[in-house]
C-alpha cells in the first residue's frame, strides 16, 4: 500500500467524486443546497456538493453538512480503485468499508433534513442489490434505516 499525502487523497477523492458517471447518478437525487463532509485521515475537511446540478469536491470545510464522512488510507484507496459502475455495488463496498472500521460515519443534521433533501434516492438509487445487502444486516425498512440513522446521530 502506497501511502497517500492528504492532498493526494484529495486529488484523488476529487477525480473520483467530479468525474465518475456513477458519483453523478447516485447524487442526482440530493438538493443543490445538499453538503457532505468528509475529513481525509483526521486531518483534512472537504465537502461534496453540487453545483450547477454536477457533483464537486473541494478543500473547505461543509457549511452545514448533515453528514460527515471519517476516511482513512484504506476507505479512500477502496473507494477510488473501485471501477463498478452500479450504485448498488459502490453503496456495498462503501457499508462494508464503515464495517471494517475504515470509514467512520456522523450524521449531525435533523431527521427532517435527510427525510426531505434526497438522501434516501440515494439508497433507493442501490437498487435492489443494495437492499439485498442491508437487509442482510437487518436494515430492511424504512423504521430500520431511520434508527441506523439515529445511531449515527448519537455517536460522537
């Protein structure tokens, strides 16, 4: 393993996020005013968002995420080496990834805002792959996707 600089896990994470089809079809149901953290190796605060309805990466910190996402060297090279074209395929890798221990995941918005900003066509975009695998694990409902969610809201 080839070990990254923060700005390289950018670059990185960057070419992915804005150049990838798939990172484009699985944003497409999240609002424009929708922001994403993501702090590469505990050191550096990005955000995903959108802008002009494309998705984008960039070294600032998220103005009001809902959700932040911890990458580590592994989740970062699991991500961008991942060539599946499916939704359902990268939601998968993604989940076993926070499994792993890899990615750790906050979710620090209301329950209004990831009911109502399009996080959930998100999930629905996984398709039926993606649901197969989370109720592998007992997330097979809505009631169950909101208290993962509350889980993650009550980690620190």
């Amino acid at each position: 393993m080839l070990i990254m600089s923060d700005q390289q896990a950018f670059e990185s994470l960057r070419a992915f996020f804005e150049e990838r089809p798939i990172c484009a079809s699985a944003s497409d149901s999240l609002s424009q005013s929708v922001e994403i953290g993501v702090v590469i190796n505990g050191n550096l605060e990005c955000v995903f968002h959108k802008e002009n309805g494309r998705p984008r990466f960039s070294q600032r910190p998220a103005s009001k995420p809902d959700v932040v996402f911890h990458l580590n060297q592994n989740s970062i090279e699991s991500l961008v080496n991942d060539k599946t074209g499916e939704i359902g395929e990268l939601g998968i890798n993604i989940v076993k990834s926070y499994l792993a221990g890899d990615i750790k995941i906050r979710v620090v918005g209301s329950m209004i805002n990831l009911l109502t900003q399009g996080y959930l066509g998100v999930i629905k975009a996984g398709g039926i792959s993606f649901a197969k695998f989370l109720a592998s694990h007992g997330v097979n409902g809505l009631g169950k996707i909101k208290d993962v969610i509350q889980g993650l809201k009550s980690r620190k």
